[in-house]
C-alpha cells in the first residue's frame, strides 16, 4: 500500500511540473483584404531566434492555431491561391 501512494505521489508532482510548461497557443483569422475568410490557406510561423518552422491550415471559417508555442519572437506568414507570402 506504501508503494502504491509513493507511485501516484509521484505520478501527480510530475504532472504538475508538466502542466507549468512556459508555452502558449497562437489563434488567429486569415482574412482577404474584403475581410472574408480564407479556406486552406497555408500559415506559417517561424521563430526569429531558433528559425524553427511550423505549419498549419487555415479551416473552413479562416481559423488557424499553433498550440504549444515557446515564448519568443516569430513571424507569421501565410500562403493561399491568391496570394503569396503576406504579412
């Protein structure tokens, strides 16, 4: 019984220290310059100091997201039939 409450001490501090990772999600629209939505649009966020690259899709509505994201600086760009590479 010792060892069953030393293991599940044990399995919720490391879940705590889990939890208070230092990242953040990105959300954003991709809109046209008419200020509709834009589908499947390609976003791209790049960070300034590492220049680690991650890509996601805009949906149906022009939504995006990049979840757990370092803090840093990044640009975002995004790439869509229409045009390429605004920021």
């Amino acid at each position: 019984m010792r060892e069953l409450r030393s293991l599940c001490l044990a399995v919720l501090l490391c879940s705590a220290v889990f939890a208070q990772l230092p990242t953040s999600t990105l959300n954003g629209t991709v809109n046209d310059p008419q200020g509709a939505a834009v589908s499947n649009a390609k976003v791209i966020l790049t960070s300034l100091a590492t220049r680690i690259v991650r890509e996601t899709t805009s949906n149906a509505q022009g939504f995006y997201t990049f979840a757990n994201v370092a803090p840093g600086d990044y640009t975002v760009d995004v790439e869509s039939r229409h045009s390429r590479r605004p920021r």
